[in-house]
C-alpha cells in the first residue's frame, strides 16, 4: 500500500512538474505585446510648492493590436501639477516593447524613442531623454511602476473609442502601409 501511494504520490509529482513546464512554455511564446498588456498603475499624495497636498495617479495602458505590436499610453503625474503624456503604438522586440515617434515634434527636438518592458520587480519606461517634449517642466518619461500592479482593462471599449487610440492607430496603418517598421 505504502509503495503504490509513493507512486502515485511521484506520478503527482512529475504531472505538476510537467504542467509548470508547459505553462513556461506558453510566457515564453507569448510576445511582449501579450505578455506586458494591462493597466499599470499607481496612487500617490502629490503636492504643490504652495504646501498644498493632493492625489494623483500614473498609469500606463497596454493593449495588443497584432502579435508583434501594441497600443500604449503612458500618463505620469509630477510635483506641482506637470505631466508626461503620450500615446502611441509599440513595436514587440523580445521581451519589451519600443515606441519610435512617427514625426519630430516641433522645435527641431529629437525623435521619441521609448522602451517599455518588466525589469525585475518593477515595470519600466526608458526614454534616454529623447522624449522631453512629451512632458512638463518636472515631467520625465525614465518612470517606474510596480509590476504587481498590472490588471486587465476593464474599459476597453471606451479606451479603443478614445482619440489617443485613434490617431496612434491611424499613424501605425499609415506607417505599415508606407512599408515602414509601424513607428
């Protein structure tokens, strides 16, 4: 009796054992813009330089639009009411996702080249600086957010309604269809 419980208990093993492996399997095939989709986001006490204290909230969006491309829009609140705010469609590069500006922005600044991918702990949005444009005085787009902090989208038709996911989307057809990289 002990000997078949000790096989059975071993076949038990080996089958969670298997499934663990098959499920890694699966993340693996899974690209970035799979992988990464979700809302991303956090609730802070922010302030002004009057002393004067208030909530805000940054949130990253992520919605996958093809297997090798997604939605983002990225919303980040800063001391004194300033704000980074852009929207765009990334394209999947292994385990992250980078946005490459369709135009310039006025002014002769440099293309928007941003990275969003998990490093360790935290989600994270890289931009080596060429993204200023997008934010105000105190803004900046090098932002971290608690990867634990991912949920689904529970608004997603009033997100994909949205004139951010419009344009991004219509800029992204245009770019395809000109043979390009799709931003």
């Amino acid at each position: 009796m002990k000997r078949i419980r000790s096989m059975l208990s071993s076949g038990l093993v080996i089958l969670g054992m298997t499934a663990g492996a098959e499920v890694a399997v699966a993340e693996e095939r899974m690209t970035a813009a799979q992988s990464l989709a979700g809302r991303y986001s956090r609730h802070f006490q922010n302030g002004l330089v009057s002393g004067e204290k208030y909530w805000s909230d940054d949130v990253v969006e992520i919605v996958p639009i093809a297997a090798d491309a997604a939605y983002f829009r990225v919303s980040l609140q800063f001391y004194n009411g300033h704000t980074c705010d852009i929207s765009g469609v990334a394209t999947a590069d292994r385990d992250r996702l980078i946005y490459h500006e369709p135009s310039a922005p006025p002014g002769g600044a440099t293309h928007c080249v941003l990275t969003l991918a998990r490093a360790g702990a935290n989600f994270e949005i890289a931009d080596k600086q060429s993204c200023r444009a997008h934010c105000g005085a105190r803004g900046m787009l090098d932002w971290r957010l608690p990867f634990n902090s991912k949920r689904p989208i529970t608004y997603m038709a009033r997100l994909q309604a949205s004139r951010e996911y419009q344009e991004a989307l219509e800029a992204w057809r245009t770019g395809q269809a000109k043979g390009g990289m799709g931003q």
